[in-house]
C-alpha cells in the first residue's frame, strides 16, 4: 500500500471515527453546560463571530492601501469605503442589533426552555455532511428569496435596495440590511439545522462557518485562502461572485454556490465585469 493510499484510508477513518470528537464535546458540556443550554447562546455566538470576523477585514479597509501584499488581492483596487461609509454601515448593524436582534434574543430567552444537551457527540462525517447540507439548502431559499427581491420593484426598494447603496462591497457591508431581510436570514439560519435534524455542535459550527462565508462574500478581497479558490471546479461563488451582484445586480443571485445561478442563466463571472469596465 502506498503512502496516498494509507492517508486516504486514515481519512475514512477520521470521518467515520463515532468518538473522534467525543472529547471537545465533554469538554464542552461539562465545563460550559449552562451558557450552551441557554436559548441565547446561538444569538450570541452569531452575534461575537460577526464583529470578530468583521475585525481582519474592516483592518484591511483602513489600512490595506498602504499594504500592497494585501492590496494585490482587491477586488475594485480603485475603491475603498470612507470612514463615513463604515460609519453608516456600523450604525445600520448596531440599529437591527438594538432594535430587532435584542428583542428576539430577549422574547427567546423568556418563552424557549433550555435546550438539552445529548451525551452522544456527532462524528466527523456526521458534522461535515451537517454543515454542508445547511449550507446548501440556506443558499437555495436566499437565491428564491433574493431573485424575488431583485424582480418585484416594490420588494427591492422597500427591502432590499439598502444593501445595494455600495457597487464596491465591503466586509461592514455585510449586515448592513433592511430589518425584513436580516429576520428573514436569522429565521432560516436557525430553523434548517432543526429541519435537518443536527446535532447541537454542528448547528453552531454551521452558524459560525456561515456568517464567516457571508463576511467572506462582502469582503472585497480575492485571498489565496478564499472559499472560491479552495472548492475546485467553481462550484463555489464567493468574494468575486458576489463582487460581481453588487456591481450588475441582476446576476449571481444565490449567495454561496454556483449551481442555481448557472442553471436559471443568472451567473455572471468576474472577468466578465472587469472586461466591460475597462471598456466603457
Ligand atoms: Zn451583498
Ligand atoms: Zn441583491
């Protein structure tokens, strides 16, 4: 047996492995058991993840002109969003924040009772299959949802067209929605893994992975490490493709994958764009 072979075995193994992840999952409910039954944890996981993950990205805004590593890898090199901007998009997230996301935490924690915590951790596989799935059926319903906000005028401009104020997105950008649409993502976010029937740890390794992918989406940069450049086959949008909607907004509706925008003859590439700007 060769050492391909041997390490493709040794992955089966990991992925299918019932106690690999037994011990984080102890750990975890021994230790922290009160704070993860709380019907508050996924809204202040989702909620820390945001602003923590928004931080490298909004660093980059600020300073990434004067760093041409990271200026390299700039979607629209030629656009930066001002201190105002950041400052419009921090107040609209703090608003919802104040408004909408404390009062759904608070109405959560007085009418949900906690959450049961089972003994059993998922396995690998389990939680990656998990996190997949949600991630799949999450980018089929916000492709419906956002095709019809870009297709019925009344929708768009009374919901959506805030988060079409910026044509150069931007990691603040993120959440800086109309209230309908932020409910409407929240709502789904924590009702597919019910839906799917995961485990406690792979709902919150979803949620977390998804507000790093929709950070990722509005980020205005292209990293070796982007979601894009790591799935092959361009099965995966990311950054550029989402770039792209921000700039011709009736394209590239679905937020993560390719496929639906492929298959409904909305999806637009990057090169596409550039070509037609540096034309006109
Ligand atoms: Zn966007
Ligand atoms: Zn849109």
């Amino acid at each position: 047996m060769d050492i391909a072979d041997s390490s493709i075995e040794l992955w089966i193994r990991c992925l299918g492995n019932e106690s690999l992840l037994q011990p984080m999952w102890d750990s975890l409910r021994f230790n922290y058991r009160d704070y993860l039954r709380s019907p508050l944890f996924p809204i202040v996981l989702t909620v820390s993840s945001y602003f923590v993950l928004c931080l490298p990205f909004l660093v980059c805004d600020i300073i990434g002109d004067k760093w041409a590593w990271v200026q390299q890898f700039k979607i629209q090199p030629s656009r930066r969003p001002t201190a105002s901007t950041l400052l419009h998009c921090a107040g609209v997230t703090l608003y919802n924040h104040v408004f909408l996301v404390l009062p759904a935490s608070v109405a959560q924690w007085l009418w949900r009772p906690p959450v049961d915590l089972p003994d059993q951790a998922p396995s690998l596989l389990e939680l990656i299959a998990g996190v997949i799935g949600n991630l799949l059926l999450f980018d089929f319903q916000y492709f419906i949802w956002h095709l019809l906000h870009h297709r019925i005028l009344w929708l768009y401009v009374t919901f959506h067209a805030i988060h079409h104020n910026y044509s150069s997105p931007f990691a603040l950008a993120t959440q800086c929605l109309g209230g309908w649409e932020l409910v409407t993502v929240g709502f789904w976010t924590t009702l597919n893994p019910v839906i799917l029937r995961c485990h406690l740890l792979t709902t919150w390794t979803f949620m977390m992975l998804h507000v790093y992918v929709s950070i990722e989406d509005h980020c205005g940069y292209n990293f070796p490490w982007s979601t894009s450049r790591l799935i092959p086959f361009g099965l995966y949008g990311g950054p550029s493709k989402h770039d792209v909607h921000h700039q011709k907004p009736n394209t590239n509706f679905a937020p993560h994958f390719s496929h639906w925008d492929k298959i409904f003859g909305t999806h637009a590439d990057f090169s596409f764009i550039s070509v037609v700007k540096y034309k006109s």
